[in-house]
C-alpha cells in the first residue's frame, strides 16, 4: 500500500482486520462526481475521461456493465490493467489482453494514485475514474460511478435504461446495501477471514443470501422492482465469479450454484445480455485469484472448472472465447 506518497511493502490481501480475525475492507477516498454535482467543477465531455479497471474486479466490472448498459463506450476510454496482483499490487504490462497506461504512461496503479495525490496514504484499488484534463482521480468507489455513468453524462449517454429511478432507490439501497454486507463482500470476509469463527460467519451470511436471491427470483424476474437495475448488477458480479474462484478458493463451498435453479437461470439470462458478457474474461478471474500468494502460494491455477452457462460467452460478447483456459 502507499504510505505518503510511497509504496511501503509488498502487496497484501489484508490490510485491516478486528480482533476477531474480521476481515475489513477500506473505504474509497475519492468521491467526486461529474457535471453540476461535482466539487472540483468537473464536467460533461466526451473523451475527457478514462476508466481503469481490472477484469477479475467484481467492483470494477460493476462500472463496466453500466458503461455498456449507458451506451458510453465512445465517451470513456477503458484501460484494463494486468489480471495477476504482483508485489506492487496491479500493473499495466499489455500481457494477455490488457493495456499499457496510454494516458499516463503509469507500470503501476498505485503511481495514478500518487499522480492525483503525492502524499496519498492508502490502497491503490480499482475502478478509478480520471480526469485527463487536470490530470487527476476523480472517483475510485465503483457504486460512485456506476451511478456516474447512469445520471452524469446526460445526453452522452446513448442507452435508455435507468439503473436507479427515482420511485425505486429507496429499495434499490436497502437491497444494495444488504448485498454487499453478506454477499459482495461476504464471499471476502470468508476468503479472508483470519479465524474459523470470522470464517464461519461470513459463509452463513454468503448462502444466507443465496437463500434470499432464491426466494426472490423464484417469484421474480429482478431483485428489485420489474426491471433491471443497478442491484442486478452488484448480484451479478460476485454470481459470475462464484464457481470460478469464491467456491474454491475462497472456501464458499457449502453448496455449489447448482442448488440454487432460480439464481443459476438468473445468471444465464444476465450472460446473455452483451453488456454483462462484455465485463467477463473468465481467464483474467481465475489468473487474478489464483495469483493471491497468502491463498495460492504455488501460483497453480485450476483447468476446471467447465461451467456450461459459460459456453454462450464468447457469442454474446462477441471477440472471445467461451471458455477460460489457465
């Protein structure tokens, strides 16, 4: 992590945990927006933008789905950095299909961090959206710019879909908010958890959420209201990583996706809507995860496993293949 301004160690999973073996996740340190909302005046241009992410990033792919969905793809520029998690934490090297840094020049993340702030104090993390008029962060929390993407950019913005209408974000954030505790980062709590009872807890919260999806969408199309929103997103992000990391690797391995008919159809129909098939690389998930050293310390990435609601991807996505390959 950076320390004011400089990288002070190698790259760890866990920076903060409680006296229970917790697992804490930091919070974002930018939190501007775009347009007349914004603090520092930044404003609606095409081409003035670049979003940085990272494939294996469920919170990354967050901000790419809604991109996609927003029709902004000609508005926003998209640096993908390298999938595996070194001891510099991310890297732009340009090996199996991600960039260079076009705009910076950066080798790594944390170097755009110190470029927006060089006492910077904190994880380098994705996504970042920046500025490249002023040359500077403007936001790094992936709800942030999901809703960015859905009210900023007005009249750029060539989908129709509303992510978040106003008759539905008091439920969409009940439903987000309980999302995120027990399953987008529920599946972290346990992959990282410290102690067997921390562990515990985070999987009983995990498949407590499935169990709740379950129910939801046995009777529903959507998690929240009759179209898809914002929710659907966050729900589909840790869905599509389940079986490729968080079941093995991370220990959620009570029951597998299968159990779950209603939540599994869900995932297939989300696969098959180009937006969200556009945010999968299932090769850069499992190259990332398994690159984890305090997880995986061999660095072996699995073969497995063959996920057939996979096998439509490289269609609906339209430049890839279906299937991962280590």
């Amino acid at each position: 992590m950076l320390v004011n301004g400089k990288w002070a160690e190698k790259w760890q999973p866990v920076q903060q945990s409680d006296a229970d073996g917790r697992f804490i996740r930091q919070h974002s340190g930018f939190r501007d927006r775009i347009g007349p909302d914004s603090a520092k005046g930044f404003a609606v241009e095409a081409g003035r933008y670049q979003l940085y992410v990272a494939y294996i990033c469920p919170w990354a792919s967050r901000t790419l789905i809604a991109l996609h969905l927003k029709g902004l793809e000609n508005a926003i520029d998209v640096c993908a950095v390298d999938p595996r998690l070194g001891d510099q934490g991310w890297a732009f090297t340009g090996r199996d299909d991600s960039d260079l840094d076009p705009v910076n020049g950066a080798s790594y993340m944390h170097e755009i961090y110190t470029l927006a702030d060089p006492t910077h104090t904190g994880r380098a993390t994705v996504p970042v959206l920046w500025d490249k008029k002023t040359r500077t962060i403007v936001n790094n929390e992936s709800s942030d710019i999901v809703r960015i993407f859905d009210k900023d950019f007005g009249a750029l913005a060539t989908g129709d879909v509303d992510l978040c209408p106003p008759e539905l974000q008091k439920e969409i954030d009940a439903v987000n908010e309980r999302l995120y505790m027990s399953f987008n980062n529920g599946v972290y709590r346990a992959g990282f958890a410290g102690t067997q009872k921390a562990y515990e807890e985070a999987v009983a919260d995990v498949f407590a959420s499935l169990d709740w999806m379950e129910g939801r969408l046995a009777r529903a199309d959507w998690l929240v209201g009759d179209r898809l929103t914002e929710t659907d997103i966050r729900a589909f992000v840790t869905l599509v990583r389940f079986e490729l990391a968080y079941y093995s690797l991370f220990k959620c391995n009570l029951r597998p996706l299968s159990a779950y008919p209603a939540v599994r159809a869900y995932l297939v129909r989300l696969l098959a809507i180009p937006a969200f098939a556009a945010s999968v690389r299932p090769d850069h998930i499992k190259a990332g995860y398994y690159s984890i050293k305090a997880l995986n310390p061999t660095g072996i990435v699995p073969v497995g496993p063959e996920l057939d609601y996979l096998e439509a991807l490289g269609a609906a996505r339209g430049d890839r293949p279906a299937r991962s390959a280590a």
